[in-house]
C-alpha cells in the first residue's frame, strides 16, 4: 500500500500555535471568563482553608476554648457549600466548552475541505484525514478545556498560597520554594523529550487510520488477491511501531509527575524542619505550622497539576500541528479578492450577479503539468461550441481526463488561459462556473441514503415530483419502481445494495436535476452490460440535447452520435472529425474503431 508521506514538525513549545487555536473559543468568550472566575473562586477557597485549621489550633485546640466555635463551624460549611457549587458550575461549563470548542475546528476543518482543489486530495489519504478530523481534534477539545480548568486553578491557588506563606513567615517560606528553580529546569529537560515522542506517536496513528481506510475501502481486492495475511502483517508493524512510541512517551509522562512529587515532598520536609524548630522555639505557633505543612502540600499540588496540564500540551501540541496545518493549507485554485467581491465565495454566492452560462469553451495557448513535473499539455488550442458534443479518444495518459479537468476549472492551466462564452474563466467565480457542471463518472459514488436523497442530492430544493420527472427522463423511473420501496429504498454506503448501471442511471437522474449547462461523462458505460449500455445510452441522447458535452469513453460505439471526436496523443490532438469522416480517414480512430469491433463481434 502507497503511504503518504507528511510533514514533520521540530519546533519546540509553539505559543503561536495555541494562540490560533484559541481563536476557536471566540464565540465562547462569555462561558470562558464564567470558566475563569469559577475556578479563581475554587483556587482561592481552597487556599483559605488551611488559614481555617491554623484558626482553629491556635483558637479552640491551643487554647481549650470552644466560645465561638459554632460561628467558625458555620461559616466553614458556607465555605463547603460554596465550594460545592463551584464545582458544579466548572464541570458544567468546561464541558459545554469541550464540545463548543471540537465542533468550532472539525466545522472549520470541513469547510477547508470543501475548498481544497483536486490536487490536495490526489496527494493525501482519506485516512490521515478522518484521523485530524476525529482523534486530533477530540484530543484538542479535551486538553484546552480541562487544561484550561486546571491551569486557572493551579495558577490561582499558586499565587494565593505563595502570599499567604509570605506573610506568614517569610524566611520560612523562601526556604520551602527553593526547589522551584530546580523544578524548572527539570520540567524544560521533560518538555522537550514528551513533545518529541508524543509528534511521533500522532505521526503513527495517522498511518494507522489510513491503513485502516484502506483495509475497508479494498476489502474485496484484499480478498480476491488473498492478502489477508500480508495486510495483517503490514498492519501489526505499524501498531507495534505505536505501541514502542507510546510506551516511551508514557514512560517520560510518568517519570515527570513522580519528579514533581518528590521535589514538592522535598519542600514540605524542610518546612516541618525549619517550621518545627521555630515552634519549639516559639517564634512561630503551633497553627502556623500545620498551616504552613497543609500550604507546603497546597503548593506543590497545583504545580504537579500543571506538570500534567504541561506535559498533557507537549502530547496535544502535535495534535495540533497537524490539524492546523490541514485547516490552513490554502487551494490551489482561488478566486481573486476582486472576482469574490463581485461574485462571492464558495459559501456566501452572490448568484445575482451571475452571468448565465451559454457553453462556449476556449483553449487559448494552455500548458499544464502536474505538480511532479509530468507535463500533459503544452500549447494546447481548442474551440468548443455551445451545444457541442466533444468525444475524447485515446491511450491511457493521452490528456483526455485533463482537458476535461482543466475545462471544469477543477485544475488551471500553468500557461494560456480558458475561456468560457469569451471570458477568461478565472475572471467569474469557481462556483459559478461548478454549478453548471454536470459529471458522471464511470463509477458514480452515491450517499448513504435513499435513492430519492441521492437524486435531490443535485438541487436541493427539488419537489419529489420534479426527483421522479428527472428519473423518468433518463429511464431510470421504471428500474427504481421495480424496487421493493422506489424511490424510498435505503441504498447504503456507496449504492454498494445497487449494480453499476443503476447507479449510473440514478446519478443521471441527479445531474438532470442540477440542470448544467456543461455535461461530463467519464467512460460512463465501460463497466455495465450490453443491454444496460442501451438504456443508458438512450438517457445520454436525452441528457446531452441543448448542452455543451464531454464524452470520454473506450467503448467507442457509446460516441457515433458525437459532433467531434478528438483523437489524443501525449496531449495533442492527432485526428478530429465526426464518425463517418475519422472512418473514412482509415487513420488511427479507424484501426481502434474496427479492432473494438472485431473483439465485440468475437465476445
């Protein structure tokens, strides 16, 4: 199996990184600074908790008086109380952002999908994608809400902790931070390394979902060609290869926390040292102590906290490279800031100032390559009349898919230029031109769905008498009553419950519905049966009347009716003419024309 090859990331901490993403919290500003206050509020409570044990030593343990202990009982239940709610309200709100925040990137992520050219998608897997789409972003979801909680909380009940120690014994309190220089430089060490596997094991896991993809998508070529075990083989090499990664990448995380542990453990040592000497001295109350031992333990909590919350970034970061790197990949073909202006973009069309599309196409001068460097065309000249039908014939690579492609603007010439009824087509909108394009390809892909879905997949807003005038017109209404349901049948992923020439006439019957100026068929009748082609063959003289036509095809008897065929070699036309004339000619059209003939005549 060909594996796509992707980019490798080296940087180390990217804050710029988190500064895009958090542009997707926008529109979650108001449940953020709800988020923060919340968990400023659980911080600083939680920190004022040990000055209520150093109160009640000093007060009522100390000093064998219980006058107003009732008072201090109540009041540390409205603490409790408090304490409660805000716990109900930071899970409530960091989970509403969790999910606001993956459905914000994967809409993004599927809107840039929707706008990628053709060549982002003939250089990368169907699986490295639903892998960004899926486990990236729910990785990103995960770590920027809770991160997000446990940071304001660690930073809140650090800072707040830090002052109480300060006032309450200075020189003790400096003492007992002194292994947070160390802890720093530590946690620099540690970052570097669980950022450098966790790229890796993100890296594996996109192969591993495109080899899952391509698993299922081949599942009948795996099977006639027994590469079951082969497969298996190939699969088990790239889990082992993620398991080793996620092993060391587990192994590092685990190592950090421990080492925070210790070092905050370290800390709270020196301060029942120093702080039970001072006790025994008196310079200090007993209170004190136990505060400075519970605040001691309080400090160094949120720091393993934001360790984790670190190291939990380190692992996300290399989700996010790479979702953002998919999100941010700009098409290959774009329409000016002048031409989106007039004519609006891919999703907000300003279908007003559409120009109505007669069908006249130019080739003025075109070359074009591929970005490999394999060059198809080059000075490429041709007229096209509206209402023309243009047959295209010859050998594998000859340029047939290209002139189409390069006519439909799914691809644009890297010299010349294309004009439609005049104009040079990159002076009018993608859309403009797209939405008055109909194409059948020689497998026709068909949603998940029913057959009328499928049909009004072509205009949205279709009635269900318009779907089955469609259908009837291109003899599809008569096979689709014959199922047990009609129009109403469940064809599942694919139309895999259908045969290629029902497929074919339903996705007939969509592209009649769309009602495109320009029509496309790729070899539209090479996978069907003789008596099927005739059916269809009789819905492609009625959907070709009053259009302009590309027919690419090998059964040559599918394009007679044809008012030019183009005869193609390495990206120039060698021969054009109707039928009868390229016949009459004897040239190459005429040998491929009687040796198809003789095969048949022989089948």
């Amino acid at each position: 199996m060909t594996e796509f090859k992707e980019e490798d990331y080296n940087k180390d901490f990217d804050f710029g990184l988190w500064k895009k993403l958090l542009y997707y919290l926008k529109p979650l500003k108001k449940e953020v600074l709800i988020l923060a206050t919340v968990m400023m509020g659980v911080g600083g409570i939680d920190a004022i908790f040990p000055l209520m044990t150093k109160y009640a030593i000093d007060k009522f343990v100390v000093n064998n008086n219980i006058s107003a202990l009732l008072r201090f009982s109540l009041l540390y239940g409205v603490l409790i109380i408090v304490q409660a709610i805000n716990v109900w309200l930071l899970i409530n709100y960091a989970g509403k952002i969790e999910t606001t925040m993956t459905y914000n990137i994967r809409k993004a992520g599927f809107k840039r999908l929707q706008e990628l050219s053709f060549s982002y998608y003939d250089k990368t897997a169907v699986g490295w994608l639903m892998a960004r789409m899926t486990s990236d972003v729910k990785r990103l979801g995960e770590v920027l809400s809770w991160g997000f909680v446990d940071s304001v909380w660690g930073i809140t009940m650090m800072i707040t902790t830090m002052v109480i120690m300060l006032f309450l014994n200075w020189k003790l309190a400096l003492i007992t931070l002194s292994v947070v220089p160390i802890l720093a430089v530590i946690s620099l060490y540690f970052q570097k390394k669980i950022l450098k596997l966790y790229r890796k094991v993100r890296k594996i896991n996109s192969k591993i979902t495109g080899a899952f993809n391509e698993g299922i998508m081949g599942a009948k070529t795996t099977k006639t060609l027994v590469r079951e075990e082969d497969n298996l083989r190939e699969f088990e090499e790239k889990t082992t290869k993620m398991r080793e990664s996620s092993v060391k990448a587990a192994i590092f995380s685990a190592l950090y926390l421990p080492v925070v542990l210790t070092l905050g453990s370290i800390g709270t040592s020196f301060a029942l040292v120093f702080g039970g000497r001072d006790v025994l001295l008196t310079t200090i109350s007993y209170g004190t102590l136990v505060a400075f031992i519970s605040y001691t333990v309080h400090f160094f909590e949120p720091i393993s906290q934001l360790a984790r919350v670190f190291a939990e970034l380190q692992s996300a970061q290399a989700s996010a490279e790479r979702t953002l790197s998919m999100i941010e990949t700009k098409p290959d073909i774009q329409d000016s800031q002048e031409v989106i202006e007039i004519y609006g973009d891919t999703f907000t069309p300003k279908r007003e100032n559409w120009s109505e599309i007669k069908g006249d196409i130019s080739f003025k001068n075109v070359s074009f390559a591929y970005e490999d460097g394999e060059q198809i065309l080059e000075d490429f000249n041709l007229e096209i009349k509206a209402g023309e039908t243009i047959a295209l014939v010859g050998e594998t690579g000859s340029g047939k898919s290209t002139i189409v492609n390069l006519a439909c603007r799914f691809y644009e010439p890297t010299a010349g230029e294309i004009l439609i009824d005049g104009v040079d087509y990159k002076k009018r909108s993608k859309l403009w031109l797209h939405s008055n394009i109909g194409y059948v390809l020689q497998t026709p892909h068909l949603f998940s769905g029913t057959i009328k879905d499928n049909i009004r997949y072509g205009n949205l807003e279709a009635s269900d008498l318009d779907i089955i005038k469609a259908a009837k017109l291109v003899n599809a209404h008569q096979l689709i009553k014959k199922l047990e349901q009609g129009y109403d049948t469940k064809i599942g992923e694919g139309g895999g419950s259908l045969s290629t020439g029902e497929k074919q006439l339903i996705s007939f019957a969509r592209a009649v519905l769309a009602d495109p100026r320009i029509f496309v068929l790729d070899e539209a009748t090479s996978s069907i049966d003789t008596e099927m082609e005739q059916i269809i063959q009789q819905a492609i003289d009625k959907l070709l009347k009053g259009r302009t036509n590309f027919i690419i095809a090998h059964r040559l008897s599918t394009i007679r009716s044809a008012d030019r065929i183009l005869v193609l070699r390495d990206g120039e036309i060698i021969e054009s003419g109707n039928h009868q004339e390229l016949l009459r000619s004897k040239g190459y059209y005429y040998k491929l024309y009687t040796n198809q003939f003789m095969k048949e005549g022989i089948v």
